[in-house]
C-alpha cells in the first residue's frame, strides 16, 4: 500500500476515525509531517487540535538512529541496549539541548495559543508513519499522565513489531500499512518532501475561525 502524499494519507484514514465524529476529541499532532495529517483529521472530525512535540535523541556515531526520545515535560523512553554503552554525560546534555527545541517549536507554532486540557477526553495522536516508534511512545507516556480517558494512535504505515508495541501501549492502534519487509516510511509514500516551520505555522492557522 503507497500513498499519494500525506494529505491523501489522512484521507485514508478517514474511515477507520468516523466513530470519533462528534465526541470529545483531541487530535495531536507530532511536528512536521504529522502537523499536515493532523489538520486534515481535525478538520474532517471537528476535533480540537494540538501538538504533541517529543524528540528523538540519535546515537552519538549515527544521529538518524534514535536510540532515546523526551517528551516536552521531560519524560524519557530509552533504547536500554545502546543506552548503556554510550556517554552519560553527552547523552544529558543531548537532552537539555532536545528541551529547548521543544520550548522553541511550541513557541514558534502556536503563538502562545493555549494548549488544550486533555484531562478525561478521547486523543488521537497522529504522524504520518511509524519507525522505531520512540517519540510515539514518549508521546503516548505524557498523555497517560495527563488523566486522559484513551489514546488512539492513527499512522498510515508502521513496521510489524513497532506496530505491536504501539499497539500495547495505546487503547487503540489504527494502521492503515504494516509491511512485513519495512523500509524508511518515505519509501511508502510518492511525494514525502520535509515540511517547514513556514507550512506548519500555516496548516495551524488554518483551522482558525
């Protein structure tokens, strides 16, 4: 299964959401490529929209590797293996680092808008696909301590055993493609161009009144 761009991603995932029309719903987003499904789904439910902003931290010798990722009020999944033989001194400092991006993309996308009170409401955390699954996981952990009443993961694509993971963690996983042999989740796509601060700032305002 292949995807035209995320915007059809998240009209493909319509369907398998209808049942949240008119509930109290909360979609999250995770920057950037989620932002673009995210709107799409907020739009389509009437659902309140926010983001949920982890990140991940990559291994020292190769970045794209994530082996931890931090949520925006500081929790942390770790790959335990790699975690214990890398430095702890480095590995705290990537933190910090991580935190203050995080500051500064809430600060940069929403303007100050006021973050939604997810306390006893129904969310739905979308990205446009699943790899290691780390920032999903962190993300899923922040909402739990938020006395949130379930959380729906919604993805187009995700590899089997992170899928199975996610699964675990959240009330309900939605993916739409769980290849067996995954490659990189822009493999699953025709057009996965990176999206900019610009684009997200515009997708947000979007759903304005």
């Amino acid at each position: 299964m292949h995807f035209k761009d995320r915007q059809h991603a998240a009209k493909q995932l319509f369907p398998a959401l209808e049942k949240y029309k008119g509930r109290d719903v909360v979609v999250y987003a995770l920057p950037r490529g989620g932002v673009m499904l995210g709107v799409e789904i907020a739009r389509h439910l009437g659902a309140a929209f926010d983001l949920l902003i982890p990140r991940k931290i990559g291994h020292p010798y190769d970045p794209e590797y994530a082996i931890a990722a931090v949520s925006e009020s500081g929790e942390v999944i770790k790959n335990e293996e790699e975690h214990k033989h890398i430095d702890q001194q480095w590995f705290a400092k990537e933190m910090e680092k991580e935190l203050v991006e995080i500051k500064r993309r809430r600060q940069l996308y929403l303007d100050g808008r006021k973050s939604v009170d997810p306390k006893g409401k129904i969310a739905i955390i979308v990205d446009d696909g699943l790899a290691t699954g780390l920032t999903m996981k962190v993300a899923i952990k922040q909402l739990r301590n938020q006395k949130i009443k379930s959380i729906i993961v919604a993805v187009p694509v995700a590899p089997a055993d992170t899928a199975r993971e996610i699964g675990d963690l959240a009330d309900e996983l939605i993916a739409l493609h769980v290849p067996s042999g995954f490659a990189a989740i822009s493999a699953y796509y025709r057009d996965f161009p990176q999206v900019s601060d610009e684009e997200v700032i515009s997708l947000i305002k979007s759903l304005e009144p």
